[in-house]
C-alpha cells in the first residue's frame, strides 16, 4: 500500500538526484527520465478514482513536531483528487512538450529540478492536511514558481517579472498564514478536516473575519484575482511549458483550492459570498477587457487566463450561498454554481493548456508571438491550427467543445443568483448576469483574434525570420491530446462529473449529506432557457465587435492613461520602497561608531531595566554584607575619584596612570579580599599595560580636545549613568541571589581530585585545563595580530589593484 | 562592602561607557579597559566578600573563599591584556595608514 505522502516526496527526491545524476543522460534529453514521475504518480492516483468516486477518503499521518500539533498529514478526498490529477496529468504532457520545446543545450537539469520542485510542492498543498504544513509548500510553489521564472535569468524582464510574482504571491502567502493562525486561536487545531467539524463553534469569534479576509488576500494573489492579477502577465517572461503548466493549469489555481477547501469553514457567511464572488466577477471582466488589446499573443492568454480565474472564483462565491440556506431542493440549484467551477477548472485547464503549447509552437517555429507579424498559417500549420481552434473555440464558450458546457452552466448560476432573497435592491442582483455576459462577448473577441490574425488572413513571411513550416511531431503530441480531451469531455461530460466532480462536490458540502443529488446531469441542450439566449447574444454581438474591431478599441482603450494602472502603481511602490529604505537605513546608519554604541546601550538600558522594572526582581539586603575598615573605604574613594578625574584628564598621560591607579586598588582589593593569584596577575598585567600604551604614545599624535556639541556630550553623559546605574542594580538584586547551590564546593577537594593544594590553580590548570588552552591559544592569535599589523604591509602594487 | 564595592562599579562602568562614546582611539581603548577593571570586581563581588580564608589547601583552614569566581578572572584579566594590546597596535596601524586616530574622520564615504 503506498501512501499519499510518498506521492508529495518523490518529486522532491528526483529533484535532489537530479543535480547529481544529470550527466549520464547526456546522449538523451534529460526530460524522458523526468517524464516517468509525473506519468507514474498519474497512473497511481488515477487507479484510485473509482474509489474515491465511492466516497472514500485516504488519510495519512506522519508526526512531525507534535507537541505543536504539526503533522505531516496527507488527505485524499475528491477535491484533492481533481487537482492532484491536473498537476501529474497536465503535467506530463508539459514535461513531454518541453523534450521538443527546450534544446539540450540549456540548463536542463536546472530546469527540470525546479519543475519536480514545483510539481511536488503543489501535490503538498492539495494533499496537506494540517495548515502549517499546507503553508509550507504553498510558498515553495511561489519559491519554484520565481526559479522558472527566471529561468532565463540573462534576461532583465524575466528577473523583474519573478521578482513581481515573488513579491506579491508571498505577502499574499504571508497574510494567508496569519489567517491560519488565526484560525488555530480560534479552534485549536491545525488540520483542516478537525477546523471543519467544529466550525459551528467559531463563526461567532472576533477572529472570524479578519481570519478570512487574510485567507482570501492569500487565495487571490495566488490565483492572480483583481488587484493583484498584474503578476501573471510579467510571469509570461517564462518558458512556454511553465507558463502553460504553472500559470494557466496548476499553480494559480492554488488560490481556487484554497477557497474551494475553505468554503465550508466560511461560506456560510453573507461577506464570503460578496467578496469572493464580486472579485471574481470584477478579474472576470478585467482580464477579458485587458486581453482584447494585447498584441502578444502569450499577454493575450496571461490576461484571458486572469479573466477565466476570475469566473471560476466567482462561480465559488455564487455557489457558496448554498450553505447559508443550509440543505434544500432550493440552495441545491445554487450548489451548481461550484459544480460549474470545478467543471470549469478542468476544461479551462484542458483547452488553455492546448493554445499555450500552440503559442509555444509559434514562438519556437517562427521566431514571434507577434499577431501583427502573424497571419495566414491555417494552410501551412494545419496540426496547430486546428488544436488553435478547438481551443479558442471550446474558451469563446462554443459547441461541440467543453467550454460551451461550463460556460452556459456558468450563465445559468448566474441567473439564478438574481433569484436569491438576499438584495436590499431587487434591481441589484441583475449586475451579475450581466457582468458576466460583457466578459463572455470579450472573451469571444479574444478568442476570435486568434483565430482570425494569426490563422486565416494573408501570410506574411516578409515579417518572420524563419520560413513558415509545420512543428515536429513530438511538439504536437501534447497539444493534441489536449485538443482530444477538449472534443471528448463534451460528448462524455457526465463520465467526468460522476467519477471526478461528484465526490468533489461531497468535500465542499460536507453537510449535505449524498453528493450524487448535487451533481447535476450536463447535457448540451436543455432547451431554449436564458442561458442558451446569453450564448447567442454572445456570438452575435461578439461577432460584430470583432468585425468593427478598428473603430472602437483605439477609443476605449485610449480612455485609460497608462499612468493609473496597477503595474504603475507597483512600480512606483517597489521604488519609492527602495528609496525609502535607503534614507531612512542611512539615517541611523550612517557609518558614526560612537551612534552605533548608543543604539546598543539604549538597547541595553531599555530592556534589561524594564525587565527589572516589570518583573518586580529589585532587591536589596544589607545585612548579609560582611563588614569593612576604614582604609577599604579611602581606597574605594581613591578609585572613584582616580576614574572620575579620567573623564577631565587634559593629557593622555595622566589618563593612562590614572588608569595605573585603578589597576593598582584593584591588585590591593584582591589582596584585601583572599585572591592572592589574582593579585599578582593584576600586578604585573597592569604594569605592562601601562607600558604598552606609554609605548604607543610615542607613535600616536597627541590628545587633541574634543569639541564636542553639549547635547552629544549630554546624550553621552546620561547613557553612562544609566549603564552605572542599572549595573548597579542588578549587582545588588543578584549579589544575595541564592537560589541554587554553589558548585564551589566541589573544587575544595582540589587535592584529592587534582593533587593541587591551591585551588584556583588546581581550576585553571585541571579542572578547566581546556579552557586556559583556549585562553591561551586566544594570546597567541592576539600575539600574531599585533605582530602582522605591526611587521606587514601591502606592497604599492596591490593597492593599486584594489583600487581598480 | 559588597553595596560599597557594587557603588564603586557602578561609577567604574559609567566611566568608561562615557570613555567608550568619545571619537579618539585612545579615549575608547582606556574606556575598555576601566570597563575590565569594573567586570573583575563584579564577578569577584558576585562570589561574596571574605566569606573565608585564602583558597590555598596547605595554607590555611577552611571555611575558603570561592575560588571559582578568581579562576574566571584569572582568566578574564589574560584575555583583556590581550584585547588591549590588539586594539593598540590598531590604533598604531590605523594612524600609520590612514593618519588619523579620530573616529569620526574614519567612518569612510559619506553616502555608503
């Protein structure tokens, strides 16, 4: 029986052998031995279709640190099922187009380490039970997501563009793992499943709210929803085979998981429904506006990507309402809508993966992904024409292709949302049909553009740098077998729905008992209903604007000036962030030694004096002090005044004797308090000391007055006292510290132990002989510091070099 | 004495975290160094004062004083001579080299 988890870890294990192992698969390209992974972990998870279309679910727990409740949780349930499958389906396909797409001569062990880094990371986030866990490898996606990227890293727009999907994806992600805190305040644990079943108890809680919003801002900037949908076309600078595996088919439909895993923890709640369903309608209608006026054709499908994300989010949102009415004949029609999304999500993956690998065709075959240097390839591709076709055609929402399906089941959620009694104005829930049916005509624009410019037309050869021809074989395959599924899954859709979607549907409405009543039958024709009315107004009118293309899109797309976009305002964010930093880092450090040692006396005085302040640990005893003489007290007197006077001392001279003198008391103190070792020691260091630096005077200038300003001398002054003062402190609260036992006691068997009758000795030289080795290797590397400084100089030449 | 010696430490290291905010080499590497001075006291202070006789076993009788305290500024005392002695043939370098012993004039380019 193999588990779960090992399908999340031999990705991760292929991608670490990879590096070392790359070099006996130089004959072949290294991307057939990639290929087993993803095919045999599809093949694996796919034998387990027919049982969890039964209902059953696989759970796998490794503990990890479970005294903080993380686990290594694998859950497979219907919902995980459908994703696992799109990342091993498509991506085989992807790694099987990219044998043909990327020459040997690249990086390919880079490549293909980052892909299985990628591949394994998003199976860990669909599979992953526990939220710590989850969190993890969603930002190893975003980590692999920024490596591909920038795959070609000679390139400064593929830099910027994974620095923009980093940046943004992990605040995103940042924001997320609050929200998963949050939640683990809230319910106590950590695994999703357990979080579900005691909901009922938390959509009270003060954390509800902010906890969801979080875990939305997380859902959306991964899943490239409006604001943050401005990642994905920069992301485009990627390989084609990325772009088609990553950011259309897996990777961005991460947030779509997390909102789908999400809605029965808080769909329920009437803020759930708005905000996941408007900013899903608003992406909707954005990216389709944004695509129609691309030039490039991989721009062109990043925003119609965005624009497709942003329906199946929203159909997430129309279809939560369900669970605020709780199980009835009515909110089951409203459960469609999140049948729909699902449909959607695998026929969005199955025909945008096809015309990505067509755009990558195009750009490998003839040099340009430009539509103006297109046209006319219909009788000179015909292989890739017609996959471009099927594609453009099932994603304008057509027949006999799949997008046509999800898309009128779309159009009917949309109108029976209108239905719901939840709109202080009647008029108000009208906004949704049509909102969706102004994208739909967009949408049916875009794809005719394709269609259209690139295929039929006139050839323009003069425009390429390469002769038009056919691709190879090998480049096809993936395409087509994509384009197949697109034409399959429309006459067969049910076979999907029942075996894929329906135990889908169960994971998401738990509390609906029997998902087979929630799984609708799709059929092409029902009859003449709104939808189908919406379908061919969409073609119609659709039709019409792509004819008068010319006359209005320099209007309505001059309307906006390019400096209120998003991407502007990222910019300007990222920079004025530099710049900022930059000024507000040089303000403090601003290379002055003394100001970095106020900062760290501050630091000092601030927490340790509060912390004296706070924990009530001041304490003060006399009385168990042993007594002192007259001369003890002068010579504390002698001391006090010899380092006070230091401060005023007008010649280095008398600061260094007066320094003399301190050393000197202390060897008296050490006599006066039973230290004779040291005493000695004191002595004779002391002695040198003060040689040493009479020494380096005669090689220093003189001791200049310092001019300083009286409020540093100020600044100065009242940081030492406070040092003084909080040492003193200290000193008294823990000079009558007795809480443990001394260990003292031990060492006055120094004889027996050590055979040394002096004790300190017997410590320095036995108990602790290691430590006065490294005390004296710490002298001797002292000793060679002062003699190479001393002795060595850089010769003329090399500074120079330096210099340069 | 322990509050008379803690007192006097308290001065010793106010002394010398001022000696330490100055611009000239020199004034800092006199500030390290009353700093040494005021830490020995500290651990020796921490120990307790004339708590017993001389820890020297053939010597004298118990109870001893705590010889631990002494062994680690036996120590600290090696270690601090050899800290000063580096940072002043630094000091001796860096005037060599670059003709200064003002901090202030060391700190390198103006907007690093």
């Amino acid at each position: 029986m193999f588990s779960i988890n090992l399908v999340i870890l031999i990705p991760f294990i292929v991608a670490a052998l990879l590096p070392f192992s790359f070099r006996r698969f130089k004959k072949n390209h290294l991307g057939w031995f990639v290929l087993i992974v993803p095919t045999v972990l599809f093949v694996l998870l796919a034998r387990l279709i027919p049982s969890v279309a039964d209902g059953k679910t696989y759970i796998h727990t490794y503990e990890w640190i479970p005294t903080l409740d993380f686990n290594f949780t694998t859950y497979l349930d219907g919902l995980s099922m459908i994703f696992a499958l799109l990342i091993t389906g498509v991506g085989s396909l992807v790694i099987l187009y990219s044998i043909f797409y990327l020459s040997s001569k690249e990086s390919l062990q880079h490549f293909y380490c980052y892909l299985l880094l990628f591949m394994g990371a998003m199976l860990g986030v669909v599979f992953s039970d526990n939220l710590m866990v989850l969190y993890v490898f969603w930002e190893l996606t975003s980590v692999s997501s920024f490596l591909l990227i920038a795959f070609w890293n000679h390139r400064q727009g593929s830099r910027q563009g994974a620095q923009k999907a980093m940046l943004i994806t992990v605040s995103g992600g940042i924001a997320m793992l609050v929200g998963f805190i949050m939640l683990h305040t809230m319910t106590g644990s950590f695994s999703i499943r357990e979080i579900i079943a005691s909901v009922s108890e938390i959509s009270d809680h003060a954390l509800f709210l902010p906890a969801m919003i979080l875990i939305l801002l997380g859902a959306f900037t991964k899943s490239a929803q409006f604001p943050f949908h401005i990642w994905l076309p920069d992301a485009m600078e990627a390989p084609t085979p990325v772009s088609a595996y990553l950011h259309s088919a897996t990777m961005v439909k991460a947030g779509i998981y997390l909102v789908a895993r999400f809605t029965p923890v808080f769909g329920a709640d009437e803020v759930w429904f708005w905000v996941v369903s408007i900013v899903g309608m608003i992406t909707l209608f954005w990216g389709s506006f944004n695509a129609v006026r691309q030039t490039d054709l991989k721009a062109l499908l990043a925003f119609s990507t965005v624009s497709q994300l942003g329906l199946i989010m929203s159909l997430l949102g129309l279809g939560s309402i369900a669970l605020q009415f709780g199980y009835s004949a009515d909110s089951v029609l409203y459960t469609q809508a999140t049948f729909a999304a699902l449909f959607h999500l695998i026929n969005h993956s199955t025909f945008k993966g096809a015309l990505f690998m067509v755009v990558g065709i195009l750009d490998h075959e003839l040099g340009t992904r430009d539509i103006r240097r297109l046209g006319g390839l219909m009788a000179l591709m015909p292989f890739t024409f017609t996959v471009a076709l099927i594609g453009s055609l099932s994603m304008a929402g057509l027949p006999p292709f799949n997008g046509f399906l999800s898309k009128e089941m779309f159009f009917a959620a949309t109108v029976h949302i209108m239905e719901v009694d939840i709109f202080s104005l009647t008029s108000f829930g009208i906004i949704f049909p049509v909102v969706a049916w102004i994208a739909s005509v967009l949408t049916f624009v875009y794809c005719m553009i394709i269609v259209f410019k690139v295929f039929l037309g006139k050839p323009q050869p003069e425009k390429l740098d390469k002769p038009i021809h056919e691709a190879p074989i090998g480049m096809l395959i993936s395409p087509m077998i994509l384009g197949a599924l697109v034409v399959g899954i429309f006459f067969f859709p049910n076979l999907l729905g029942q075996y894929i979607l329906q135990p889908a549907m169960g994971s998401i409405y738990p509390t609906f008992g029997d998902s087979a009543y929630l799984t609708p039958k799709i059929s092409a024709w029902h009859g003449v209903k709104p939808e189908l009315l919406m379908t061919i107004g969409v073609i119609i009118i659709g039709a019409l604007l792509y004819k008068y293309l010319k006359l209005w899109k320099p209007f309505v797309y001059g309307f906006f000036p390019s400096i209120f976009t998003f991407n502007s305002l990222y910019n300007n964010l990222l920079a004025s962030s530099v710049r900022n930093s930059n000024i507000v880092t040089n303000r403090y450090m601003n290379g002055l030694l003394r100001h970095y040692l106020v900062y760290i006396f501050v630091f000092f005085i601030v927490t340790v004096g509060s912390y004296l302040l706070y924990s009530r640990a001041f304490s003060f005893d006399i009385s168990t002090n042993a007594s002192f003489r007259v001369y003890e007290v002068c010579l504390v007197a002698i001391m006090a005044a010899a380092a006070v006077s230091m401060l005023f001392a007008k010649s280095r001279i008398t600061a260094t004797l007066l320094n003399g003198v301190l050393g000197y008391s202390i060897a008296i103190f050490f006599v006066l308090f039973r230290a004779p070792d040291l005493a000695l020691t004191q002595l004779v260091v002391e002695s040198v000391t003060t040689a040493l630096f009479l020494l380096a005077f005669s090689h220093l200038p003189d001791w200049k007055k310092e001019n300083l300003q009286t409020r540093t001398k100020l600044i100065n002054g009242i940081v030492s006292v406070a040092v003084g003062l909080i040492v003193v402190l200290i000193g008294l609260s823990v000079v009558d510290f007795n809480q443990f036992d001394s260990i003292s006691s031990y060492f006055e068997d120094a004889y027996e132990l050590a055979g040394g009758a002096n004790i300190v000795n017997a410590i320095l030289g036995d108990f602790r002989g290691f430590d006065t080795m490294l005390e004296v290797v710490v002298l001797f590397i002292a000793g060679l510091g002062v003699y190479s400084m001393i002795k060595l100089r850089t010769k003329k030449e090399d500074e120079n070099i330096e210099d340069q | 004495m322990e509050t008379l010696i803690i007192m006097l430490i308290g001065i010793l290291v106010a002394v010398a975290t001022y000696l330490i905010l100055s611009r000239n080499i020199i004034r800092i590497i006199l500030g390290t160094a009353v700093f040494s001075h005021a830490v020995h006291l500290l651990i020796l202070t921490m120990g307790g004062l004339k708590q017993g006789n001389v820890p020297l076993l053939k010597e004298a009788n118990a109870p001893y004083t705590d010889a631990l305290p002494q062994a680690l500024i036996l120590t600290a005392i090696v270690i601090s001579f050899a800290v000063t002695a580096f940072i002043l043939v630094l000091a001796y370098r860096i005037y060599q080299d670059i003709g200064t012993d003002d901090l202030d004039e060391l700190r390198g380019a103006k907007d690093e």
